[in-house]
C-alpha cells in the first residue's frame, strides 16, 4: 500500500516472485470510468473506490478460501479502505511503502504509460492515513534499493 509512485508495482511483484506466490495488480480491478477519471486528473472518491476494493477483497477472500498466498497492490490509503480489504481476508498483511514527497515526485515523472498522472500526487498524499499501530503494518521506507525492501519482507514473512 502506498500512494502512487511508492513502488506497490514493482516490489510487490519482486515479493511475489520471491515467495513463489501469484501477483496481482490493483490497478487492474479499477472501473474503464475509474481510469479515465484519473487519466483526466480528476481525483477519485471513496464513492468512486468502493467497487474497485470490494473487487479486490473479493480476490483477497478468494486465494484465503483456496488457502493461496497472494502478493496484491493497492493504494490503500484510508484504513477504511484497509477495513473492506480485511472484510476479504482478515490476516491480511498491510506493507506500507513510505517515501517522502520529493523522491515519489521523482519517480512520477520518470514513469511513463501509467493512467495515473503526477498530478493526483496531492490529492493522493492529502487522502493518505498511514497505518496507525493496531493495523501492525509492516513500514518499509521506498528510498532503499527494492531488493534490500524485499529481502526483509521474505526475512519478515518467513518469521512471522
């Protein structure tokens, strides 16, 4: 989870392929009038979530049922929004890709062919609530190398 730009693409799928476990791109369960929303810059609201994250909390609940690990990204901003991911599968694990303003910047205007334009960054970060404690997610700060942030996520996944 993390807002976009925290590299929620890139390490899950490097987590995925590290713990042999399929990847799922959240990106993918958004609605055609989702992206082309935010392809116009135009910021979504909670309304406009609700049925990308009972999507993905389906496909959460889904891979719990068939007892599947499953690596997912998503945005995941509000914990109301990691509420209805939990109503999916209730031992999910939030991994919150933390990254100051500049660096997510950076990234975003290096990255081409993504819907999601630079300039929702505002109202992403304005929306964002980060984990509080009781959630116990797992914080990794998105300045470290991705396969330095992986190698401690299989460390940390492997003990818990």
């Amino acid at each position: 989870m993390g807002v976009s730009g925290s590299g929620k693409s890139l390490i899950g799928a490097l987590l995925a392929g590290a713990l042999g476990l399929e990847f799922v791109e959240g990106d993918a369960y958004h609605s055609p009038e989702n992206v082309a929303r935010m392809s116009a810059g135009i910021p979504l609201t909670d309304e406009d979530r609700q049925v990308w994250l009972a999507a993905i909390a389906a496909r959460l609940g889904t891979a719990r049922r068939e007892r599947l690990g499953l690596v997912v990204s998503c945005s995941a901003l509000k914990r109301s929004y990691r509420d209805v991911l939990r109503a999916g599968s209730a031992d999910v694990q939030f991994v919150y890709l933390e990254g100051d303003r500049f660096l997510i910047e950076q990234r975003l205007a290096a990255r081409h062919g993504h819907f999601m334009p630079s300039s929702l960054l505002d109202s992403q970060l304005a929306a964002l609530e980060p984990p509080s404690p009781d959630e116990h997610a797992w914080v990794c700060d998105v300045s470290q190398r991705p396969d330095v942030i992986v190698a401690r996520l299989v460390e940390r996944s492997r003990s818990r």
